[in-house]
C-alpha cells in the first residue's frame, strides 16, 4: 500500500500530487512528528504535503528543508518537514502573564490563528509566562509545566485542509492493550537500550533572585528535594566508605513560591531518579488493523522468551516510524521517554535560534522608579520604548494597566508586583542564599 502525498502551497493552492521514491512518518511522544520524503521534485520551503496513513488518519507537514542530490542517476530532493503546527513558532503570544485551566489558556493562545482548541485534560490552574514569546513556545512550556501531551488533528475535504485543532493530554492513546507482539511471530528484531543520561538522587531547585540583584551570582530562594535510592549503586564514593548524593539543579527563575518550585523539582526527579530503558521492536507482520492499534500512547504487550532476561512488559508506545511507500513496515519504540531537562534544552535550542541569543526565561528589567526596587517586564531601557512610557505613567499613578489583545485588562501595583521579591519574605525561613544553611526554616528544605 501506497499512501498519497498532496502538496499546496503556503497559501492553500493545490499543486497536485507529490511523486516520490520513499517516504518516512516519525512521531514521538515528546511532541517530535517528522516527515521525510526522497522525491523527483523538489518542494518550495512552507509548502504543505497532506496524506492519510493506513488507518485512515490525516496529516499536514510543512517543509522544513530541501536537499537536491544529483549522484548516481537523475536528481532526487530530500525533503524533511515538520508538523504544521509549526508555523505557530512565527505567531507572538497574546498577553503578559496567563492564569487559568489549560484549556482556557490553549484557547488563548490559539486564538488570532487558524488552528482552535480541542478537549484538554483538567490539569487544574497553570500559570503561565507568555510575555515576549510565541505560541508555539508557549504551548510547548504549556507541556512541560502540566506534565501533559500535545495532540493535532487536521480535516480535510476536496480543497485541502479545511480546520485543524490542538489539545494537551494527560496521555494520549487507549490505557487498554492494543496489540500483542511475540518475537519469531510478528517481530523480527528487539532492541533494548540503557539511556546514557545521568541517574541523580537529589536534585536543588532554584528559583527567583532575592532582593532586586540582577547579577548572575545574585541569592535566590532554593529548595532541595531526595530520592529514597539505595546510594551504594547511585549515590558517589565520598572516599571514606560512605556515599554521598549525586546532585543535579533545575532553576525556575521567575518562581518565588516554594511550594510550587519543589513540586517542580520532585517531577524532574521522579524521572531522573531512575535510568531509562527503551524496547524498539521491528514489526513484520503488518495488516490494515495494526495502524490504528499502534498509535502513540496506546498500550501494547511484548514478548520474548530466549531475550536475556525474557521479556515480557506492557507499555505505552513512546516512538514510531512508518514507512509510506512499498511493503509496509513499522519501528515501534516502548518505554521510558528522553530525560525532560534534554527536552527543555531542546526546546530552548530551537526556540532561540532567530532570538539574538536571547533564552527562553530571559527578560530584561527596567526600574520602575530610580529608587524603588520594582521592576516592569520589558523590552529594553531606551528612552523611545514602550518601557519607559510606563515608568512616566507609574512615577505619576503608582499602577500599570495591562490591556490583552482579548480585551481584558489589569491594574497592577507597582510595589513589588514584577519586580523585586518582599525582602519581608526571608523572615519566613526561606533561604537567603543558595549555600548559606542558616536561613533553614520550613520553607526551604534542607542542605
């Protein structure tokens, strides 16, 4: 079975059908989904190529990059494309600071665009920094703070694409098991790799700068949260016979709720505590059944008895790989996902790249006031930008209105709204340094 790839330019005006020679589907659960193709023709950068795979699913890739290759033969294009969610990292987001349920603000930030927002998950109430970032960006960071998953749909009628959606999961796919694969029946290679992340006992977490010190070195408030590993195996030598935890940090630099930040801090750790394993099968035995069966998330059972040690697990499926073209195969990948802190920094990478180096958590801070300590979010201290508009209205009102492209407004006051943390808050037993234990109290854990 073939699948049939159309291809519409940026604006939607159908080019017809792609001919190609070979073309691969991956989609992980960590929000990657790419299509490569390897084609006579050779697609213009933005173009869109929509498809349905075998289990009557459509989707829309947008051309990334093009690659024309002339050896051995006549010229060939390699073409990668991503999810054309994509084209949302060029969309500002809406607003400053966004507090709500996620489909709330899903809806937010889609709202402006051509994509609308599915049925999300309750997740409770997130907040939200958007302020100088895209919507893409923000739905990623929208993931990482809920512990949630991305899923896109797209329809598709007689002229193309006609709507698409987006939602945030708890877990995508069936919790049921889907599909049984057995080596030497519908397998024929299984592949059992040990991640080579790092496995931490402890992790620090910091989060805001205490006082109005914008120094990279300036006190933040810090918790420390443990594992109960055995440290003999995971801990390190401390050369005395004992063994000493092996730290890692995670640094929220906006955060002054401890509560928050330590909860951050335990769901990094629950994942770093533990070494990752991954199974990648290669499926043989392929029918019409199995592309609706093996989707990600959805659960499945693998089994071999000669593996060393036989193998018999449920998991959720993390990774697959499908080819397009010519007998049909499938790479099916279980077990646990990437390590989120390589995540994060993969976001940031991309995310960054047309951003003047700028970090995804970097802001720039003007004083409200020359004496006051406080500080507005904004884009620089030039005397034509917007910043010091809002420093002539605060010295004269003491409040800022922020108005939303929705329409809703909030007055803030200035004193100690954005800007420097109450310095009263260190009387509370927070830390008043990173390294300094005799702060202690409740609040910041322990050293």
């Amino acid at each position: 079975m073939e699948a049939v790839i159309y291809r519409y330019t940026n604006a939607g005006e159908s080019l017809g059908v792609l001919a190609y020679d070979a073309a691969t589907h991956e989609e992980d659960l960590d929000n990657s989904d790419m299509l490569t193709v390897t084609a006579s023709e050779e697609p213009s950068k933005r173009d869109r190529l929509v498809w349905q795979d075998a289990g009557g699913v459509w989707h829309e890739h947008m051309v990334d990059s093009a690659k024309r290759v002339h050896s051995n033969g006549r010229p060939k294009s390699e073409i990668t494309c991503s999810n054309s969610i994509c084209e949302l990292f060029g969309t500002p987001a809406a607003g400053t600071k966004l507090t709500g349920s996620v489909q709330a603000l899903l809806a937010h930030l889609l709202s402006g665009t051509r994509w609308t927002c599915g049925t999300c998950s309750d997740f409770g109430n997130v907040e939200l920094e958007v302020w100088h970032k895209n919507v893409r960006q923000c739905i990623r960071e929208l993931c990482e703070l809920t512990g949630g998953e991305l899923e896109t749909t797209v329809t598709v009628g007689s002229s193309g694409v006609t709507s698409r959606s987006a939602r945030i999961v708890s877990e995508r796919g069936s919790s049921s098991v889907m599909r049984q694969f057995t080596y030497g029946r519908n397998v024929s290679g299984i592949t059992r790799e040990v991640g080579a992340d790092e496995v931490y006992t402890a992790i620090i977490g910091y989060g805001a700068v205490i006082g109005d010190s914008r120094e990279d070195y300036a006190e933040r408030y810090a918790v420390t949260v443990e594992s109960d590993l055995d440290l003999s195996k995971w801990g390190i030598p401390d050369g005395s016979g004992g063994f000493t935890n092996n730290w890692t940090t995670y640094t929220d630099s906006q955060c002054d709720d401890l509560a928050f930040l330590r909860q951050q801090c335990q769901r990094q750790l629950d994942v770093l505590s533990k070494p990752l394993i991954r199974y990648e099968f290669d499926i043989t035995e392929v029918d019409e059944g199995l592309w609706s069966d093996v989707r990600l998330g959805n659960r499945v059972m693998c089994v071999d008895e000669l593996f060393d040690p036989p193998l018999e697990l449920t998991e959720r499926v993390s990774h697959v790989s499908r080819r397009l073209k010519g007998r049909m195969s499938c790479k099916v990948a279980v077990g646990d996902r990437a390590n989120p802190l390589v995540e994060q920094f993969k976001a940031t990478e991309k995310t960054t790249q047309s951003s003047s180096g700028n970090s995804v958590r970097s802001y720039s801070y003007t004083p409200v006031t020359t004496d006051s300590g406080s500080y507005v979010i904004g884009g620089g201290g030039g005397g034509d930008g917007w910043t010091h508009q809002v420093n002539g209205v605060t010295q004269a009102t003491g409040t800022i209105n922020f108005v939303t492209s929705g329409g809703s407004s909030s007055t803030q006051k200035t004193p100690d709204t954005w800007g420097g943390v109450d310095k009263a808050k260190n009387k509370k037993g927070w830390y008043k340094s990173d390294y300094d234990k005799s702060w202690g109290g409740t609040g910041g854990g322990k050293f």
